[in-house]
C-alpha cells in the first residue's frame, strides 16, 4: 500500500501544478479527495491491512491527503492572484450613461446669448392668451383667415367682452403689445422665447413649436437697424457660409414687411425634400404698424420701431452641422436619434 499512496500523491500533485482553472482543481480534487476517490478508497481498504502495518500506512495517507489538500489551496490562490493581473488601477471607469440638453434647449440659450450681447432683455408672456393680444391688437380684423378654426387653436371658456375669446397663442407676437403697456415709456428690446400652437403638421411644420420674437421701438429706429440686428444674429448663429435674403411681404402688423430667408443647409442651395428651391424660410419681420404702436400706448409720430420672428426649431434645423430633414423627429422619443446629438 505505501508504493499506492506514493504514486497517487505524486499524480495527484502534478495534475495539481498543471491545472489552469479553479474548475480543473475543482475535478482534481473531487478524483482524489471525493467520496469516491484514489486517496479516499485508500482510506477505506486500511482495515484490511495487516494490524502490525496499519499504524505507518495510516500517518502515510493523513500526509498524502494533507499535501493534495495544500497543493490544491497553493495552486487556487496562484491562479486567483493571474486572474487579477490584468487589472489596471489607473484606467478610468466606465461612466454610467448620462443625459444632455435637448437640441431645442440647447438653441433657445445659444440664441438668447446672442440677442443679449446685442442689448435685448429676454422677457416671457402667456402661452395661451386672449385673442385680443394675440390678433386684434397686431391689426388683424376679426375676418382674417390666420383666426379660423382650421389655423388656430381655440379654449373652449368664457368669452371677454373687450378681449375676445382665449387662444392657444400661435406666435410669440402677443407679446409685443403686452410690453408696450408694461413699459409704457421706450426704449424697448425686447426678446421673447415661447412655445407656439398652428394645426399645421409636415416636414417641416408641427402642431406646437417654439418661435423668439424681438421688439425694438425707440426714436429714430429704420429699417437699417432690423437689417443690422438680423444679420448680426444670422453670422452669430449659422455662420458666413450661409446667405439670407429678403422677400417682400404683407403682415398685418408690420409696415413694410418681408421674409428672411436662408439658404438650405442640407442640399446646400441645391434644393431638396426639404427646402424644395434651395431656400428654406425663417421667418417674417419689418416695421412695427402704426395702429400696434397705438394699441401698445405708444405715440407713433414719436417712436417707431422693428419686430421680428423666427421659428427656434427650423432655424436650429438650418445651423451647420445638423441635417434634420424631417421637423417632427425632434420630438421623437427614439433614443438612437436623440443621443446622436
């Protein structure tokens, strides 16, 4: 029995030093140390040795199993310590994923920024508002065709005897005469931010969207002082590598008005889905009407002055870098489209 339990210790031992895995120790133990192993049925067949030899054989497989059971704990702790040596303190963690500002946000402050660095004090007014605000004191009759049903959003509440009816405001204009009547006394500059509500829903319209309007009344104010703060505004925001021009236009409340207009960012001019001839409009703008200079209290042989305003998303759309062919997909709640920004 002793050249038995020398030759499984030996075995059990190399085996042991070969083993590259907590797993291949686990079975070398189990072949020799489980109820069924080399070692254990050793164990067992000592009471049929000789009574004058069981004494030595017995101290001779207390060792072999205390020499496996040591190899087998030497050997799991060397393979332990080689698991964790490619760990390298100094490499950073990985950061769990993290939010960001949403494109419009993120546009809202650039474009408020921009206005401040150019004297206009950003202000905030009703989103939804009576019709008087948002229509009749912008020298728009009751007849005109932006106060149908099917362009505007009507409250369903108590109608105003002086005021009319609440409407879900569909331009950021309600604010203009709204500041008027608080300041009273120009100099205005005025820059208001707020989401607006059309029933319109294409490409490149939705049903609410988010429009800036600025307000500039004082002595002297021309038409040149709109030019100048537009197209400061526009090499703020997009660069000199778009052009802008102007459209002449009507708008109720302004005398004279026209369109900007900028060329496409995402066929570069060429015209596209999108921009259908190259140009893709901002928004309307020209000199504020007499009748809303007297609505807001404010004596137009005095003061004159300029109004603008531009939808936040599609100028946003419009900057460099951003090929947005679709408005609707910023409101998407796709988080493979939202994280790419």
């Amino acid at each position: 029995m002793k050249e038995e339990i020398s030759n499984i210790k030996n075995e059990a031992i190399a085996q042991i030093m070969e083993a590259d895995s907590a797993a291949e120790l686990e079975e070398i133990s189990i072949a020799y140390l489980g109820r069924n192993g080399k070692l254990t049925n050793l164990i067992k067949r000592l009471k049929e040795v000789p009574p004058e030899e069981r004494k030595e054989n017995g101290i001779l497989l207390n060792e072999a199993k205390s020499t496996i059971q040591s190899f087998l704990a030497t050997q799991k702790g060397k393979l332990s310590v080689s698991a964790r040596k490619w760990f390298d303190p100094t490499v950073p963690g990985n950061r769990p994923p993290t939010g960001h500002l949403h494109l419009v946000t993120r546009a809202i402050r650039e474009i408020s920024k921009i206005f401040e660095n150019l004297g206009y004090v950003r202000v905030r007014y009703p989103e939804a508002d009576w019709d008087w605000f948002a229509f009749e004191s912008l020298n728009m009759p009751k007849d005109h065709p932006a106060r149908d049903e099917w362009e505007t959003f009507f409250v369903d509440g108590p109608v105003d005897p002086k005021l009319g009816q609440i409407v879900l405001t569909p331009h950021t204009s309600n604010g203009q005469v709204r500041e008027m009547l608080r300041v009273k006394t120009p100099p205005i500059r005025m820059l208001n931010i707020a989401k607006c509500y059309r029933r319109q829903s294409d490409a490149s319209h939705f049903p609410m969207f988010h429009q800036f309007e600025g307000l500039v009344i004082d002595k002297g104010v021309s038409i040149a002082h709109l030019k100048g703060s537009l197209d400061s505004f526009a090499k703020a925001f997009f660069g000199t590598e778009r052009k802008t021009r102007l459209r002449p236009h009507h708008f109720q409340f302004t005398e004279p008005s026209f369109e900007v207009d900028i060329s496409c960012g995402i066929c570069g001019g060429k015209g596209c889905k999108f921009c259908k001839d190259g140009w893709v409009e901002l928004g309307g703008s020209g000199m504020v009407h007499p009748a809303v200079l007297k609505n807001g209290g404010i004596d137009p042989n005095i003061y004159t002055g300029f109004a603008f305003g531009w939808g936040v998303d599609r100028v946003m759309m419009m900057k460099a870098g951003l090929n947005i062919p679709d408005l609707r997909l910023l409101y998407s709640s796709d988080l493979r489209y939202l994280s790419q920004f």
